[in-house]
C-alpha cells in the first residue's frame, strides 16, 4: 500500500450483512475517496479464499447459522489471521465482533471455535434480548468522539485480560455483561455490537481505520455535517428513550 491508496476488503456479504452493516463499507470507502484516495474495495464471498493482502477488513453482522459457516470457512481459509500477522486492519460488528473472539454459541446450542484474533469469549444471554439505541463514550486512548449505535443481540460478551473495552456505555446495554463494557479491541482489531450502520453514525471510526492503514495521525477535513445531523438525532434518541 502506498500513501494514496487503500484496499477494503468487505468479508463474508453473503452470509455476514444484516441490518444495513454492509454500509459501513460504503462509508469507509467514500471517507477515503474524499481524501482523494485510490480506494480498491475487493468484496469476498464465502466460496472464494480471503486474500491476505487487504489494509482494512470489514465484517458485518448476520443470522445464527450463518455466523456457524461463517466461523467455519474463515478457520479453514485461514487468511484473515494471516492478514493480521501482517499488520491488517478488521473492523467486525454484532456476528462478525463473536467469530473473531475464543468462541461463541452457534445455533446448534454448542460452543463454536472463533478465530482468537480478540480475548474475548461469548455466550448465550437468558435475559431479554438486548435491542435499542446506545450511547456510549470509547476508550480514551483511541481519542474518539461518543459512541451512538443500535444493538440487537441475545449473546453476551466477556473481555479477556489483553482485550480493552471499544466503549464504556451511557445508555444501553453493550456486551450484556453488566459492566458498561461496550466491543473490544486489541492493537488493530476491532469489535462492537453496534449496528446503525456504525460508521453512518460514526464517521470518525471510518477516518481511524484509514489514518491506522496509511500510518498518519491525521487526514484532510471533510464536510460532515450530514454525519453530525444523524448523530445529534441518534444521540437525542438514545438520551430520550433511557
């Protein structure tokens, strides 16, 4: 990757992109063209092997059976561990933040092997499945505005000791553990249940990935007064409704 360009690679959208997750992608890649980067956005089915040269990975949400096949094909391809032994950026929501921690629950009742690229484990919530907006404030270091989002999840997540919490919540449930945590992440991997899709809602986590992927700690402005239009609405809505 050179400084003017960007590779997106968009993970799974044939089993993975529920709730407008799909999205995030489009965001992150018009985020980076307004920067007058050369963005390639590769979208990866899960009949084709996970090329290991991509700076960003997206991966969205999806349905049970689908995350099991999901997890199942990504263990066997193997390319997005290797993608991340590289340097490689992932960015996964709801589904997709499950199958890159220890294990999660599938469909069959049983615990399912994840990928391990985050210390997290997931389990199966008894309570009332956790849905609604969410307003939450993100880790400090990261240096990011609040967080606003819409969860709809029964799994719950806990964080292993080397995984920080993406977010500590205001108004919602987050991970379900009853901590305030909110995702997870670990040097350039990224989890959160937050659907929206997030980076909508959040433009400012589109620009983190691409300042990680071309190593700057800045980027040129742009207009995001749409962006900040939906956040104020969104925030109120989460604010309102606690």
């Amino acid at each position: 990757m050179s400084q003017n360009s960007l590779r997106v690679v968009w993970v799974y959208p044939d089993l993975l992109s529920t709730y407008g997750d799909q999205g995030n992608v489009l965001v992150l890649e018009r985020r980076a063209r307004q920067r007058r980067l050369d963005v390639q956005r590769v979208d990866i089915r899960s009949d084709q092997p996970i090329p290991t040269s991509g700076d960003i990975y997206l991966i969205g949400g999806g349905e049970d059976r689908p995350q099991r096949l999901a997890a199942e094909r990504l263990r066997r391809d193997g390319g997005l561990n290797r993608a991340v032994a590289n340097g490689a950026i992932v960015f996964s929501v709801c589904a997709g933040y499950q199958i890159l921690g220890h294990e999660f629950i599938n469909d069959l009742g049983q615990r399912e092997q994840g990928l391990g690229l985050l210390d997290v484990i997931s389990t199966r919530g008894e309570g009332e499945r956790c849905v609604g907006d969410v307003l939450a404030d993100i880790d400090e270091p990261l240096g990011l505005p609040p967080l606003t989002g819409f969860e709809n999840h029964q799994g719950i997540t806990h964080l292993g000791p080397t995984a920080r919490p993406f977010a500590r919540v205001r108004y919602g449930n987050g991970n379900g553990t009853g901590d305030g945590f909110e995702g997870a992440y670990n040097d350039t991997v990224f989890g959160t249940y937050m659907h929206g899709p997030v980076m909508a809602r959040n433009p400012h986590i589109s620009d983190m990935l691409i300042k990680l992927a071309l190593d700057v700690n800045a980027l040129p402005p742009v207009d995001d007064r749409w962006y900040e239009a939906l956040r104020a609405e969104r925030i109120a809505a989460a604010t309102q409704s606690a």
